[in-house]
C-alpha cells in the first residue's frame, strides 16, 4: 500500500455527532450488536456485487468467491472485518460515513429517551448500523475501493467517533472494504476467537455470505497450518426447509432484513410450485419505523430471483397498506436482469403481488387469533391497515375481518372489537351496523346522537382515526349488513322500533309542524331544512348532514389541507320532549330568533364544529340565562 494522499479532514453532519455521543457514551445494554451490523453490511455490499455482475462480470476481478472475513489481535486490541463486495469510492465514503442518509433522522433524534436499552432498539429503525462500531471502538479505520475503479482510486477514512473524520487516497489492490476496530479498554473481551465465533452463529448465521475466520489445524507430527474456517451456515434461510429452522433463525434474520432490534410479531415461510413460482418470507414487525406514515418513503421486500440479490425495497409485491411487511420472495418467474422500471411492466410481477398480498392477510388472521399479540400489531398498525378496504377492493372482505373498533359496548378508546363481534351482540331485529365519526374518541363517545341508541341498547361503532371516514366510505357492508353513519340521513331503526312508536313520531312531527316552520324562517339560509327527531333523549338539538354528503371531520381535514370545499348547510333535528324546545315553542319575536340560533350553534359545537362568530353566540347565551 501507498503512502496515502489527498488526505482532508472533514466534520460530521450534526445528526451523526449526536448519534455518535449516543453511541459513545451511552450504549453499553447490548454491545455485542455491532458486529451483527458490520457482517449485514458487508453480505449487502456482496449481494450488490453480484447483481451488477449480472451484466458486467469483470466486476469480479477473477475473484468471483464472495465472502466476508473477521480477524483479530488480542495484543494490538483490534478487529478487523473485511468484505469483497461492491465497495465504496471517495464520494460513497462521504455520503455513507459522514451523514445519515435517512429520511427521519431528526424525528430519530427526538426519540431518544436516555434510557440505554431502549435507545439501543433504535438504532436498527434508521439504518445507522455502521455507527454501532463506536459501542465499542474508541478509533474506527475503514480502507475501501469499489470494484469498478483503478488500484489507486482506494480510500482511507478514519475517525475517532468526535466530531471530524480524516479521509485519504491509497492504492488498494483488493475491492471490497476493510473495518479496523481499534477497542475500548472496557470491550476487548470482543478481541476472541471463542467470543466472536458464538456471535456470528448468533446473529448471522442465516447470511448466504460466507462468514470465515482464520483456523489452525495441527497435523500427527504437531505441524500447524493456517486456513479459513466458516463459521455461519452461510446457506439462504428462506430455501431450507420449515422444519429445519429454529424460531430464533426466524427472528435472526428478521433482524438481519429489517434492521430492527426487536422480535417480528410473527412470520410466514412458504415456498410454492406450478404455474407460479416463488418462495416467500413475510414478517410482521412489532414497532413501527418512524417513516410508516410517509407513503413515498422506502418500502417493500428484498427481491432475489433464484437466489441473487435484485433488489432492497421491492415496493411492486404489495400493496402501499401492507407496507409494514418485511421479509424476502425469491423466484423464478422474473429475469434476472430485472429492474424497477421493468418489473413495473410485468404482468408476474401482478400475479405475485395478488398471491402475496393473500399471504400476508392469512398471516394476519391466523395472528389475531392471539388477541393480547394482535392488538400490539392493531395498536401499531391499525391505521395503515385502514387505508385497505380503498385501495384493495378485491380483498375488501379479508381486510374487514381484521380491523378492529372502539364502540359504545365498552366505551372504551381502545380499539379492541372486532365487526364479527359486532355483528353477533346485534340485537334482534337489527339489519345495519351503525357507527359516528368525530374528531376524538370522547367527542364520538358523548355525541347526542347516540341518546336513543343508548337508550335501546343499541351497539354504535366510535371512530376518530384521522383515516375512518375514508374507510366507511369505501367499506359499504360486512356480512351482508349495511354500515350507517347515524349523523348523516333520517334515522331508521327498522324492525327495532315497533309500529306503536313510528306513529307516535308521525302524529309528534305533525303536532310540531308550526314550530319547525317558525325556525326553518328564523334561521333562513343558514340551515337546510329544519324536523323533529326521535334520536334525542337528552340533548335539545343536533345537526345532521345529507345521507352522501362528507362528514364534518373529513371536511375540516380538507379545509385545513387548503382545499375549497362547496358549502353544506346542515339539517336542524329539535327534540320536542326538551325544556329548551317547549321554551322556544312559547317564544316570539326577538327571544325566539336568539334561542332558535342558540340550538343551532349549540348543536355544531356538539359535533366538534366551529362557529363563525363565537363572541354572537356566548352574547346570545349570556341574556338567555340573565333572562
């Protein structure tokens, strides 16, 4: 190797200094992760060599034996782990080591809690791994030359995990890249053979890469000869048999694809044969990344076509609200020479994605069959799975007997209750299932529409995702019940309400008819139409929207999203058995317009709306109660 040149000092971007302190001064839980990091690293750059080998073999440098070594030096206090793969030029060497070139890094930041364990689960989510080196390394040496530049065009970066790193031109003969750990006095226990053998079988036994470390075998007469010896299995878990893998494989290389600390909350391996062709494995993540509301972010599955690394983020193999899925599919329907914008013409590619999709939704309700592990995921990943029903209609079916709902049963904000329990406490004579939309779980909880279904034992849906009023309107029924929105439309029980109680509310209406014409001309344009109603039994009032027209809160979403929206005028529902209404009833003049605007404002503020002129109404409110 050359004298280096070209040598300048650079300094970190400000994210990476303050995951470097982290790392540095805080991460002691769980140590031994780095070097799980630094393998997966390395088997990516190989897998990324043998893709674009596909159509330029020389890449190799007749060196086509892909692999991954780790040595150490108990004296000097190093280790040193070494790949042949793709490599990385002066440029890659910048933007890979000095920044993180992740979308929510300064989200990242802000969730760091201090608390070593559980800011040590965080590091996985944002594809920091390579930072992991300062657990513990006190001084970090990286030597590296993509496979497709000159000898000369090697690079040396070196770091002391502060706040600058020192980058280089070498002569560097062999691609691929070098990590020299130099190890804090309190981590050389890592500096052995024992020690880093166990830990490669731990964490990284499933990689296809080779991992080897060096092996002395002795012969009779005592003559020693030094080789390489490979410690992982270094066999494509997602080919070997179901039978054959342990649970902790599974959840090894979940860790491995998915960067993330934590256990998968379950996963399903199938391989299949006939006309379509594929091996698949799925996993479901218990923790959300912190990008899963970011529907241009990455996503999707490591692509293999019989067994060649294609491509990370393969989002063509599900649908964008399956996109907490991770996992693996390999197959043999697909060129190897594929890229994105080919697989985006495909038409395996469509087939794939159907069989997939109906992969991961039985592996979702053969998971809810665990109630306790399924509401962690519901927690997670409710909303997400929301977004289904209107994108995936051919599934719409599949995805309603996963979702889960707050409701009037327990009145509880946890969203624990599932349509088929729904449908079977209906009670007799109930044909729909009916549901509220608002802002908030206790606005939906105690809005006045829902008095009279109270009041008969009535089961409502509460929803107050931002998200559930797009899911209703794209989810029309379940199990051949119609879903109501009881804000929207006339109210109608159906063989609930017995013949005795309809006509009693005819002959109520009709008795009204003079007072709903009175406030119908107080209020003038400012409502639609004015009735009585029967859904009330507390409230004097509520307003009601036309049956297909948006609800309030999605209306106040667009709004506040900078959309003009048409103006609605809702409809005025008094309850004549209330003191208020009988008090407006013997009114005139002055008090009966004041007390008629006072209900209606009364009722907007009721669902969560806003007044156009607050000060009006407190003034109108105020002489009321002085009267």
């Amino acid at each position: 190797m050359s004298t280096a040149t070209h040598e300048e000092t650079l300094g970190f971007q400000t994210e990476v200094k303050q995951l470097l302190h982290l790392m540095i001064n805080s991460l002691y839980s769980n140590r031994e992760i780095f070097l799980r990091e630094l393998i997966s690293n390395g088997a990516d750059a190989c897998d990324k060599l043998r893709y674009q080998a596909l159509d330029n073999d020389g890449l190799y440098e007749d060196d086509s034996e892909l692999r991954i070594e780790i040595e150490h030096d108990a004296e000097a206090g190093t280790v040193t782990l070494r790949d042949n793969g793709i490599g990385m030029s002066r440029d890659d060497v910048i933007q890979n080591l000095g920044t993180i070139a992740k979308s929510g890094t300064a989200e990242f930041l802000k969730q760091l809690s201090g608390e070593q364990q559980k800011d040590a689960k965080l590091i996985g989510q944002f594809g920091v791994g390579f930072y992991s080196s300062f657990i513990v390394a006190d001084e970090v040496t990286v030597r590296t030359r993509r496979a497709d530049l000159p000898h000369d065009s090697g690079v040396e970066w070196h770091s002391q995990g502060a706040g600058e790193f020192t980058i280089a031109d070498i002569e560097r003969a062999a691609r691929g890249t070098e990590i020299v750990l130099h190890l804090k006095e309190d981590a050389k226990e890592f500096a052995d053979d024992f020690r880093l053998k166990s830990l490669v079988r731990k964490y990284s036994d499933h990689i296809e890469v080779p991992v080897r470390m060096p092996s002395v075998e002795k012969d009779d007469e005592g003559n020693e000869t030094h080789g390489w010896e490979t410690v992982n299995e270094a066999t494509a878990l997602w080919v070997r048999p179901k039978s054959e893998i342990s649970e902790d494989e599974y959840k090894a290389f979940y860790k491995h694809v998915a960067h993330d600390f934590s256990d998968p909350l379950t996963w399903s391996h199938n391989k299949v044969e006939g006309k379509l062709e594929y091996t698949s494995l799925l996993f479901v993540p218990e923790r959300a990344p912190f990008d899963l509301y970011e529907r241009d972010g990455a996503r999707g599955l490591k692509l293999y076509v019989q067994r060649v690394f294609i491509m990370d983020d393969a989002e063509q193999f599900l649908p964008l609200y399956l996109r907490f899925i991770k996992g693996v599919i390999d197959t043999k329907d697909l060129s190897l020479n594929v890229s994105r914008e080919l697989l985006q013409q495909d038409p395996q590619v469509d087939k794939l994605k159907s069989a997939l999709t109906k992969r991961a939704l039985d592996m979702l309700k053969k998971l809810s069959k665990d109630e306790e592990t399924y509401q962690t995921f519901w927690n997670t990943f409710g909303s997400v799975l929301k977004e289904g029903p209107a994108e995936d209609y051919a599934n719409r079916d599949k995805i309603a007997e996963l979702l889960r709902f707050a409701t009037t049963h327990t009145d509880s904000s946890t969203q624990d209750q599932s349509l088929a329990s729904y449908v079977e406490r209906m009670k007799e004579g109930q044909q729909k299932i009916y549901y509220i939309v608002a802002d908030s779980f206790n606005a939906a909880k105690h809005s006045p529409h829902l008095e009279i279904f109270r009041k008969k034992g009535i089961e409502v849906l509460l929803l107050s995702d931002r998200v559930d009023e797009w899911l209703m309107s794209h989810l029309t029924e379940y199990d051949g019940k119609a879903f109501v929105d009881i804000a929207k439309g006339d109210l109608d029980l159906g063989e609930i309400e017995d013949e005795d109680e309809k006509q009693a509310q005819e002959e109520t209406a009709k008795a009204k008819e003079g007072l709903v014409k009175r406030v119908q001309e107080s209020l003038g344009e400012e409502v639609q139409e004015v009735r009585i109603t029967h859904r009330l039994t507390d409230s004097p009032a509520c307003v009601v929207l036309p049956e297909h027209e948006m609800g309030f809160q999605m209306r106040r979403i667009m709004e506040a999203a900078g959309q003009k929206l048409p103006e609605v005028k809702p409809i005025l529902e008094l309850n004549p058995e209330h003191a208020l209404v009988t008090r407006l009833e013997t009114s005139d003049g002055d008090a009966f317009s004041d007390l008629s605007r006072i209900l209606l404002d009364q009722a907007i503020i009721a669902e969560g709306g806003h007044l156009d002129d607050p000060a009006a109404y407190v003034k109108r409110l105020n002489e009321l109660l002085t009267v």
